[in-house]
C-alpha cells in the first residue's frame, strides 16, 4: 500500500514538473549540434559563386553563433578565395566569434591567410572592444599581417586610436604607413587631416596615393588647398586621385572644394580636366555652369563631351 502511494506521490510530481522542462526541452532540441555546423558548412562550400543562395545559408549559420567560429576560421585555409570571403562574411555578422578571431589572428604559428583573414572579418566586424588585440597585430614581426591590423583599427572609430596610428604614420615601415594613413581616413576625426598634411612632407611618394585617399575620406574643407596643390602634379594618378577627394569634399556642400574644381576645369590643359567634370557631375547645378562652358573650348573631343554631358544635365533640371 505504501509503495502504491509513493508512486502515485512520483506521477503526481512528474506532471507538475512536466511544464517547468518544457522549456528546456525546447531549448535543447533547438541548439544547434555539430551535425548542423557541419551540414551547413558543407552548403557554404556548395553555393559559392551563387551568391544568393550564400547568402541564405550565412543567414543560417549566424544564428548557431560562437560554436561556429573554429570551422568557419578552418575555412580560411581552403584554395576557393569565394569560400574565404563567405567565411569573412559570416564571422563579420557574430560578434560571439570575436575571440576566436583575435586568437586566430594573434597565433603566429597560424598561416598568413588564416591570419589576414581573420583580421578581415574583424575589420568588417569593427567591435570596438577589438582595439587592444589590433594593437598587437599592428606590431607582428610579420610585415604581411601588420597593415591588414592597422586598416582595421581605423575601423573601430575609436578617438583613442588616433596616436598610435600618428605614430605609425610617423615611423612605420612604407606599407605600414600607408595602411596608418587608410586608417586615419577611416577614423572619421578631423583631427587627423593635420597629421595627414603634414605627412605629405616627409613621406611624399611613401604613403602619398593613402594620404590623397584618406583626405577624401575625411572631406575636411580645410584640405583643399592641399589637394588642389596636388593636381598640378605631373603624376596622372594622383592628379585623378586629388581631383576625385576634392570632388568628395564639394559634395558636402563645401564652396572652397567646388571652386577649386572650377579653377581645374577651366585649365583644359591640366590633367585633371575631365576629371574634375566627371566629380563635380553627381551634384552639378547653374553654379558649375560658367566653368563647364569654359572647357567647351578644349581642343580634347573628350573635354567637351564631358562638358556637353554636364549641361545638358544641368539644362534639364
């Protein structure tokens, strides 16, 4: 009799149990399982090259969070460079990797590609709490990982990250200054355009294209009288690229950088002419006309085509 009621006691408690497990239960059936990594993995390799369908399945490996991290890093190693940006990408979309990334990153017996790769995703993943691991690498004794790690610590947005990117800019090797100055444009502090000017003394062919580039990134109207300086060069390419940052900074709405395109259109002799028409284009209104009309007068076909184009844009307005 006692033993039929202490069953009786145990059904009775099962069934008051039975809805406090049901989330458990729930929970446990819904985590993923290696299986499901696998299994995943296994479609990004499938899918590469149709990039819906990669897409889709990064959308699901996402969710199965940090557990992925190691065989989604394992994939930096494989020969297909679409597979390794698929791999980039998904890791750039779970911040719960971040330390299997930075560890990754840090190993130097790890191969480059594994490294640089990592770097990448946390570069696109720009945690800020990355900062210190960044750090490190922008120092590796392997000049193949640092810029990666200098590029991506721009990134971050962190004010706190402009020194030792000055520095690096300062004394760093070529690569690693060009990447310092990437970083700065990337950094979005006006503070930084100062450095970058000033850069252009000391290490004039070095970093010169990053800094041009960096200055644009920055659209800090204080640059432009650099910039401009910088088309009379007898250098085609960093004419186009001075020419394209100022047109970054006229787009703002800064008047000096829309002169200073002007004053370049209307020398049809200079380098940067039909460049200067082509970045002044996308915001062109009646202010760019007496300028356009100006370089109707070249003797390049080109020129007054661009100009041509340009009005009649204008014209329709």
């Amino acid at each position: 009799m006692r033993s039929c009621c202490q069953r009786t006691e145990k059904r009775k408690m099962s069934v008051r149990l039975f809805p406090l497990l049901l989330p458990l239960l729930a929970l446990s059936c819904s985590s993923p399982q290696a299986g499901d990594i696998d299994k995943r993995i296994s479609e990004l390799r499938d899918t590469t090259g149709n990039v819906q369908e990669t897409d889709r399945v990064i959308s699901e490996i996402v969710p199965i969070g940090e557990s992925a991290g190691p065989k989604l890093i394992e994939l930096f190693e494989d020969d297909d460079q679409l597979l390794n940006e698929a791999a980039v990408e998904a890791l750039s979309r779970m911040p719960s990797t971040r330390t299997h990334l930075e560890t990754a990153m840090l190993d130097t017996r790890a191969s480059i590609r594994t490294r640089t790769h990592s770097i990448l995703a946390l570069d696109r993943m720009a945690h800020r709490d990355t900062f210190e691991a960044l750090l490190v690498a922008s120092k590796d004794p392997d000049a193949r990982v640092r810029p990666y790690a200098i590029r991506a610590i721009g990134a971050l947005k962190r004010p706190d990250s402009l020194d030792p990117l000055a520095e690096i800019l300062r004394s760093g090797t070529k690569d690693d200054a060009a990447a310092a100055a990437i970083a700065l444009g990337r950094l979005g502090d006006t503070r930084a355009t100062a450095l970058l000017v000033d850069a252009l003394t000391f290490r004039p062919h070095e970093a010169k294209y990053a800094i041009i580039t960096a200055l644009g990134s920055l659209r800090d109207p204080t640059s432009v009288a650099t910039l401009e300086s910088l088309t009379a060069s007898d250098r085609a390419q960093e004419v186009v690229m001075a020419v394209d940052s100022l047109g970054r900074i006229a787009a703002t709405g800064d008047p000096g950088a829309r002169d200073a395109l002007h004053r370049i259109i209307r020398d049809t002799s200079s380098l940067g002419c039909l460049d200067a028409i082509q970045a002044i284009k996308p915001f062109a209104d009646e202010a760019d006309v007496p300028a356009l009309k100006s370089a109707l007068n070249s003797n390049s076909a080109h020129i007054r085509s661009a100009a041509n184009e340009v009005l009649g844009l204008i014209a329709k307005e």
